[in-house]
C-alpha cells in the first residue's frame, strides 16, 4: 500500500488503481459518497503517484464567435438564445498567432484554436479551412507550444489533415452523462459527440473531451460522464462549472443558483453545486482517471471563493486553463501561477520554459492586452458588469 486514509472503501481504490487496475462506475459512485477531506487526500495520491508534480496550463482563442446552429443550453454564442453576444467571423493566421504569443508569454504549454459551430468543413467553406491550416502551421513555427483544436464535427480526412498539421489534442466535450445529454442539448445527440472523438482519436489525435458541472444533473451523471470518458479515451480532462449567462437556457432557469442575477465577482451565485462537490468530484474524476490531466477550466472564478480555488488541485487536478474563456474574462496569469503554488505545486514549463516570477509580477494590469484574447466575445451581461465596476474590473 502506498498510501492510506483509514478509510476502507477509499484504501481499496487506491490500492487497486497503483496496482493499474481501471476503476468502474461501481467504484465511481461508492468513493462519491466519501468525506470530502479522505478522498481529496486520495485524489492528490493519486496524481503524485502517475504525475510529475506540475499543473499543465492550456489557453484557447475563440477563433469565431456567435451564430452556432446548436441550442446547447449553457452557450452564449447560440443563435437560439439573445445574450448580446459579440460575433464575429474567423480571426484569420496574423490575430491567432497574436492570441499564441500571449499565452506563450503567460506560461501556456498548449494553445487551443476553439471555433464556436457545429464543425468547420473543409468542403462548405474551403477558404475558411485553408485559413485555419495557415493558423496552425504559423503557430507551430512561431511559438513555443503545443497547438490543439476545438472545430465541432470532424470528416475523416480533415481529421487526418489537422493530425498531420501537428495538432496534439483534439477537444469536443461530452458536457454532461448521456442520460442527462438530451437535457441540455436537441440539436445533436451524444452518440454525435462520441464519434467525432473516435474519428479524431482514429486519425491519431490524442483527446481533450470533458464536462460540465453545476447544470442541474445528478451525482451519478458525474460519474456516468467520467465512465463515458473512459470508454472514449481522454488524456486531458476539462472540468468546467457553470457560469450561467443571461439569456441562455441555463442562465435564466432555476438550475443555475442565480442565474443572470449572479454577480461574476461573488463566490457560488453561478451554478448549482457546492464547493464539497466540485472538489469531490475532482477527486472521483483523478481515482477514475490515473493517468489523464485532469483540468480546472471554466467557471472556476465565478462559482470558487479566491481562498478556494486551490482546493481542487489539492483534490488531484493537475491542469487548468488559464487566461480568458470563450464569451467570459478569466482572471489573470498570476493569479493562476500563485493558486498552483498555494496547492504545493507548480507550473508546467516542459515545452514553455517560461518564467513564472515575470508571469507574476505583471499582476493582473497588462500594458498591451489582445484583442483576440478568449474573452472577445463578451455578452451583453458581461459588459454591463464590466461597466459597473469600471476601472477596477480585472
């Protein structure tokens, strides 16, 4: 036994899984029900058990925001919902690049092109694909990094294009259980989720497919979720929660805490879970999940008090995403460096040896921001909070 919390049902999972066996859904939902504090001490043994003692940082770019055809319930850029959301057609290779050397210079180790429709196609808008090769390939020359892609549904043969461009992982979230799926999403199904994936993973594409949490579903669908994951795959992990926007299905309905009424500063108004559960589930997610990077990505600001959002690092996470979201402001670079060394951690600097005390000391002003940041495509919620805090928003 490597490690020990006293606790039988924890104990057994953890000597099963250094052991290499592959937890199930039986296990999921038993260690669900554990004391917070025992199983967070298991998922941290678990990650330094597989890992190597850093927290990876991706950064994304939304690439082309607003008009999507699909109703997923949370997003703000769907046509289906009136949220005020800036839009705007792809960036093209000079502002994407602009987009990397940030997060290059803010530690990323991984950059994510994120294109907000139900898929880029190479055949429909051929010029709209040749600029995203161009992107890539500019990207991969210039920077530091390790480049991903998020484009919605894939072919086989721009699979293995974007596979023989140097993409590293392919992200496509699952979002939720497939029970709960059709909940949140009419549009498509999840079984559509689950074969871009494959064609991705079958191009040979690494997986970036992960969650939503705080969006009304069950404990059991967490786990159900983590259970679809292992089937598919993953090697990265996002774990987002909720950050409701008004307009969207989820930001003006009861699953969402307050909902449009939540103030983006203030901890837990956004979605429907506690703290206790979003580091529980970390935990279950990391026991579930050995040898994937398991990752704290959207919404953490919002539904994490800033004393908090350590906890689930200190639960086994070991990546994030940090700097701006798709259609929200994150907070600084820093600021994340400094929640990764609150935790006894630190950053990733294997493909982006950068600097982390520089990182830091810019602190949350920044002389020259992009405008091809993630958080571009504001809604019309965000700018008026933005509005009312005026000069003191960071």
């Amino acid at each position: 036994m490597v490690y020990e919390t006293g606790n039988r049902t924890i104990d057994d999972a953890l000597e099963r899984v250094f052991d290499g066996e592959t937890l199930d859904r039986t296990d999921g939902l038993a260690l669900l029900a554990q004391p917070t504090d025992q199983l967070a001490a298991a998922g941290a043994a678990v990650r330094d058990h597989f890992g190597d003692g850093t927290v990876d940082a991706c950064s994304i770019v939304n690439a082309k925001a607003g008009n999507c055809a699909e109703d997923c319930g949370f997003c703000a850029q769907s046509v289906h919902f009136d949220t005020g959301i800036d839009t705007y057609g792809f960036l093209g290779p000079e502002k994407i690049l602009e987009a990397a050397k940030r997060a290059e210079r803010d530690g990323a180790q991984r950059f994510g092109i994120v294109v907000a429709e139900r898929g880029v196609s190479k055949e429909k808008r051929p010029e709209e694909w040749a600029e995203v090769i161009e992107s890539i390939r500019r990207v991969r020359e210039e920077c530091d990094l390790e480049i991903d892609a998020s484009l919605g549904i894939l072919t086989e043969e721009e699979a293995a294009i974007l596979a023989e461009e140097g993409i590293g992982h392919y992200n496509h979230n699952i979002e939720t259980s497939p029970r709960y799926f059709p909940e949140i999403v009419g549009t498509h199904e999840f079984e559509d989720r689950v074969a871009t994936l494959e064609v991705a993973k079958d191009a040979g594409m690494d997986l970036c497919a992960g969650v939503i949490l705080g969006m009304g579903e069950t404990p059991t669908d967490r786990v159900d979720a983590a259970i679809a994951l292992q089937e598919i795959g993953v090697s990265s992990l996002p774990v987002n929660v909720l950050n409701p926007v008004a307009g969207t299905a989820l930001g003006d309905s009861d699953e969402s805490g307050d909902g449009a009424d939540a103030d983006a500063g203030d901890a837990n108004t956004g979605a429907d879970i506690t703290t206790e559960e979003i580091v529980e589930t970390v935990a279950v997610y990391r026991l579930l999940h050995p040898h994937a990077r398991v990752r704290l990505t959207g919404g953490r600001e919002v539904n994490l008090a800033p004393e908090e959002q350590h906890l689930p690092f200190e639960a086994g996470a070991d990546g994030i995403l940090t700097g701006d979201y798709l259609t929200t402001e994150g907070q600084s670079p820093g600021e994340d460096i400094e929640i990764v060394e609150r935790a006894g951690l630190e950053p990733n600097r294997e493909v982006n040896d950068f600097d982390p005390a520089a990182v830091k000391a810019r602190g949350t002003d920044d002389d020259a921001p992009l405008e091809t940041a993630a958080g571009t495509a504001t809604s019309t919620a965000d700018k008026t909070r933005e509005s009312s805090r005026g000069s003191t928003d960071d």
